[in-house]
C-alpha cells in the first residue's frame, strides 16, 4: 500500500511541472509579439520626418521669393 502513494505523489509533481512549462511557453510567445509591433512603429516614425523635411523647403521658397518682390515663373 506504500508503494501505490508514493507513485500517485509523483503523478501529481509531474502535472505541476507540465502546467508550469505549458505558462513559460506562453510568456515568451507574448514578448516576441511586442518586439515586432515596436519595428513597425519606428518605420512609421521615419515616413513622417521626410514630410516634414519637403514642407520646411516650400516655405523657404515662399520667402525668397517674397524677399525678391517677384514670383518665380516655372520653366524661365
């Protein structure tokens, strides 16, 4: 009768050591998941300073062109 306790403790170690790799499977599924969501926002990020760049130069013009007193005539 001993011998069929000590086996049914060791069946019960080993669901609880099961449930406990099934929880570190899924913590580390979670992490990948944010670390691709972070790449796309940063490539988001950059798009949006090359617009800023292009509007910063029509206004340049715009005031060259208020400083001459004439406006520039495309193709002379």
């Amino acid at each position: 009768m001993c011998l069929g306790n000590e086996v049914l403790k060791k069946k019960k170690t080993m669901t609880t050591t099961m449930t406990a790799m099934k929880t570190m499977t899924t913590t580390t599924t979670t992490t990948t998941t944010t670390t691709t969501t972070t790449t796309k926002k940063k490539k988001k990020k950059k798009k949006k300073k090359k617009k800023k760049k292009k509007k910063k130069k029509k206004k340049k013009q715009k005031e060259e062109e208020d400083a001459n007193g004439k406006e520039l005539i495309p193709g002379h």
